[in-house]
C-alpha cells in the first residue's frame, strides 16, 4: 500500500484530506468535551450550594433542632 500511495498522487491526495479530516474531528470532539466537563463542575458545584443552603433553612427555621453539642456551629 505504501508503495501504491508513493507512486498514486490521487491516492495520496484522498488519505491526506481523510487524516485532515480526522485531525479536524478529533480537536472538534476535545473541545465539545471540554465544554461539558465545565458544564458538569459547574452545576455540581450549583447543586452543593443549594443543598447547604437549604440545610442552614431548615437548620434555623426548626424548633425541634437538636443539641448541637459544639459539634456543629
């Protein structure tokens, strides 16, 4: 095959626009990645948020807490 691809110029033009091709995809496919890995941190982090906050709701809304202990401040 190689030696086909030395001697053919429109075999050799076909297998370079197809690694292009690949090259292209792949950084496209890296990039959609990378944006949804931000995407994921970020939410994640949304959600701690709003599981802290909705525990220092309840934490000073209820009448029935129980004794803290100096455990929890």
């Amino acid at each position: 095959m190689e030696e086909h691809l030395i001697k053919c110029n429109e075999c050799r033009e076909k297998l370079s626009y197809i690694r292009n091709y690949m090259e292209e995809n792949d950084e496209r496919e890296q990039i959609e990645l990378d944006y949804l890995k931000k995407i994921r941190i970020k939410t994640r982090i949304k959600s701690v948020l709003i599981a802290i906050g909705i525990i220092g709701i309840l934490k000073r809304r209820s009448k029935f807490a129980a004794p803290s202990f100096g455990l929890l401040v």
